[in-house]
C-alpha cells in the first residue's frame, strides 16, 4: 500500500496486533503525516503477521487483510489509525473476529459497508500477507517491527529521546 508522492522512499512494516507498533506509530505518526502533506516522502506500508506465528492466533494476518480492504475503499490511512486506536493487548487475539473488524470500520467515515465487510470476511489478501512476512521476517531479513527503511537503509528506531524528531531527522538525511 503506498501512500505519497515524494522522492524519499519510507517503507514501514508493522503488525496490528504488535505493542512496539503501536508505541512507534503513535510517536512517529505526526512527523509522518507533515512529510506527507509536504509531499516529501512516498510510503509504502507492509502489514505482517508476526504475533500470530510468534504468539499464535490469526488476528494479525485478518487485521492486515482488513486494512487492505481499506486501502482498496480508498479509507486505508483512517482505518490503519483506527486499528492502532483500538488494538487489543497482544495475547488477545479479537481481530481475529470479522465482527471486531468490522466494528472498527465503523468509525471511520464511509468505509463500513458490505463491500468492506465481503473483503475483510473472504480475506482475498491473506495469501499475499503470508508472502510478505515469509520474505522478510521468515527469511531473517529484519528481526522484528515495527521495521522501518528510509531510501531502502534500516533506521534503528531510538529506544530513548524524541522519537518524531529522529524520524523527521532521518527523513531528511534520507
């Protein structure tokens, strides 16, 4: 899914269900939103399903393909907020239900509907998920996410300091 039209590249893999994405989009998100209304970077988002092979479940892989859904909706960018907003605690794995899917459509203007609610049922991304995570995770490409690339070099995400200001920093290093 890429959103922006920049010439900085930022490619950004996460899982729905991950805390450590939650916690970096959640600080990193503002700088990122102000790249893209400056049309300074292009994203390409990545969604993989690593609670559920690291801690079992399905809901990481449904939560993807549900965001997926929301991209084709053209909602992709409201729903993404809208699933870190509602993110269940890592164990539980209530995305892993259509219903709670679904429900977090709900508040996200426009995007609930049957059209939605087909996609995020039949799951017609889950394959392509799988696919993602297999190449890179699965093949020790990175270890962990979220994981962020910036013109195609890692960033290490600071475990310390101001998180949106070394992004914004290596967004422009980039």
């Amino acid at each position: 899914m890429v959103v922006g039209v920049g010439k900085t590249q930022v490619t950004i893999y996460e899982d729905y269900r991950c805390p450590v994405c939650k916690n970096v989009h959640d600080k990193i998100q503002p700088a990122l939103n102000a790249a893209l209304a400056a049309s300074s970077v292009k994203v390409e988002f990545h969604a993989v399903n690593l609670i559920d092979h690291a801690s079992g479940g399905k809901g990481s892989l449904a939560a993807a393909n549900a965001a997926s859904c929301a991209f084709k909706a053209g909602k992709f960018q409201s729903y993404r907020e809208a699933l870190f907003a509602a993110q269940p605690n890592e164990n539980d794995d209530a995305y892993a239900q259509p219903d709670k899917l679904i429900d977090v459509a709900k508040g996200v203007n426009g995007l609930d509907g049957p059209a939605f609610e087909d996609c995020v049922k039949n799951q017609p991304y889950a394959a392509s998920i799988q696919s993602t995570y297999d190449a890179t995770l699965g093949a020790s490409k990175f270890n962990g996410v979220p994981a962020i690339f910036i013109n195609g070099k890692q960033w290490q995400v600071p475990t310390s300091g101001d998180l949106a200001a070394a992004f914004t920093d290596a967004i422009k290093a980039g």
